[in-house]
C-alpha cells in the first residue's frame, strides 16, 4: 500500500465514567462503538464524530531520511 497524501489524525475523548481518567483515541481503536478504560478496564461508550485534536503521524522512514537531509 501507498500513502499518496498524508493527513492529520483526527483524535476523540471521552471521560470513564467509573475513574474519571480523560482517554483520548483514534477512531481505528473503537469496536462496536465501544472503547475500554486502559485505567480500570471499564467498558463505556466511544464516539468518533467530533475530534478534540488533530495529530499529525510521519513514519519513522520519512523521519529518519528529514533527519539525514540536515
């Protein structure tokens, strides 16, 4: 597979209902519109409609070969 054209990740939150912990995810983590706390393991509901973030991603090939430029 090739990456024609890199964009940012769009990034979620959600606050666990059980610990209170603030867990920010990428939509490819949620399953059946569900994520579980990486804190107290509780399951709660996810969801990827509105991101808090954006994150941009470079793998670490093109990181290595900007650095190698310098």
């Amino acid at each position: 597979m090739t990456v024609v054209k890199r964009e940012p990740v769009p990034i979620y939150s959600e606050k666990c209902p059980e610990c209170k912990s603030v867990i920010e995810y990428k939509a490819s983590e949620v399953a059946w519109c569900h994520i579980k706390c990486p804190v107290c393991g509780t399951v709660m509901g996810a969801v990827a409609i509105h991101p808090v973030r954006y994150e941009c991603t470079e793998p670490k090939d093109e990181k290595k070969e900007s650095s190698d430029a310098e």
